[in-house]
C-alpha cells in the first residue's frame, strides 16, 4: 500500500474539549487535511519542539530521544496505519545496528518524537479519503491558521447535539467547519458521519 507524506499545518485550542487540541496535517502532494484532536501535554511536547524552545528539564519525549540515542537507535519514520471509531494508530518505524523495528505509539506521541528526530509522517488513503477534509483555495501558514483558529467565535453543534441532525444537515455543517477552518469540530462532525455508516 502506498504511503502519502504528511507535514504539520496547524496546532490550535480545542474549543468544545478543556484541556484538548486540534493537530491539522496536510498530504504534502495535495489539499487535504487531517485533523487529530491530541491532549494539552502532546501538544505542549510538539509546539515546544516546532518552535525550537528548551524546557528548563527534558520532556518526556525529550527523554525518549536521549535514550534512543544512547542506544544508537533512530526513528526513520511514523506510519499513522489505522483509524478505528475515531481513534488514529500509529507506529514508530526504527533502526539499530542496520536491523528495523517497529513500535507501536499513541499518534500524539508518535508525532512528538517524529518532530525532534524530523523524521517523515505518512500515512495511508484509506485513512486520509475517510478522515481528510479537503481544503479548497491557498495554503494555510501555520502562524495564520493558530490565529484564524483562536478568532473563530461561531458556535458549531455539541457533541451531543450532532445526534439529532441528518446526515445531510451533518455535511452542511461539515462545510461550514471546514470553511472557517475549525478543524476540531470538522473532526467530530467526521466522526459522527463515519459512526453512522458504520
């Protein structure tokens, strides 16, 4: 199966989850978008990382690439292999001594170490044609998208509302997401598009 390479677009606050965020990435040769919604210690570990700060004490995952490098160990890649009812999979593919190893890892965690070895993301099209959002128009600068995303105010559906709309009104609302680029809500609406074709 072929792999599609992905790189970080975006890193914003959730605005329905206290505590989560949205992590936007985009196939590299196309317009979609794949929004994962990660916890508030991933997404410190990766912004930390992106904007090239040093914590006062290593991180969890700064810890994990000082030790791997201890061991002569390198993260080549990070596969995001799977979507099940909701919930991304990955896994760390590494090399020592010439052998190659893969390990499996929370997404999240996955992309924190991908950032500070600055190895390559992929993913499959199975996974980026049921979880991708296309993105019509210019590409999105990272620093433009964190502030369009703090500034959006309209308020979309609850999780628990989305229950009680059609599918249809479900697109609609999808759109809309998508078109204000509140990818964290466009990332539940999937979902719940998803669970119901299921």
């Amino acid at each position: 199966m072929e792999k599609i390479k992905l790189e970080i677009v975006g890193l914003s606050y959730s605005q329905t989850q206290s505590g989560a965020y949205a992590l936007v990435l985009s196939e590299v040769d196309g317009n979609r978008r794949l929004p994962i919604i990660i916890g508030g210690f991933e997404a410190q570990a990766i912004a930390i990382e992106l904007e090239k700060m040093t914590p006062t004490r290593p991180l969890t995952h700064d810890l994990f690439k000082s030790f791997a490098e201890a061991f002569t160990i390198n993260i080549v890649e990070v596969i995001i292999y799977n979507l099940t009812e909701g919930i991304f999979y990955s896994k760390l593919i590494c090399e020592q001594n010439g052998m190659m190893h893969e390990v499996d890892a929370r997404t999240s965690d996955a992309i924190a170490i991908a950032v500070r070895f600055g190895c390559p993301v992929y993913t499959y099209e199975d996974i980026l044609s049921s979880a991708g959002m296309l993105l019509d128009g210019e590409e999105i600068d990272s620093d433009e998208f964190l502030t369009e995303a703090e500034a959006t105010q309209e308020q979309h559906p609850t999780t628990n509302q989305l229950g009680s709309l059609s599918v249809d009104e479900l697109r609609k609302e999808l759109e809309q997401a998508i078109e204000q680029e509140d990818y964290e809500t466009a990332s539940r609406i999937r979902d719940e598009i998803n669970k119901r074709k299921a």
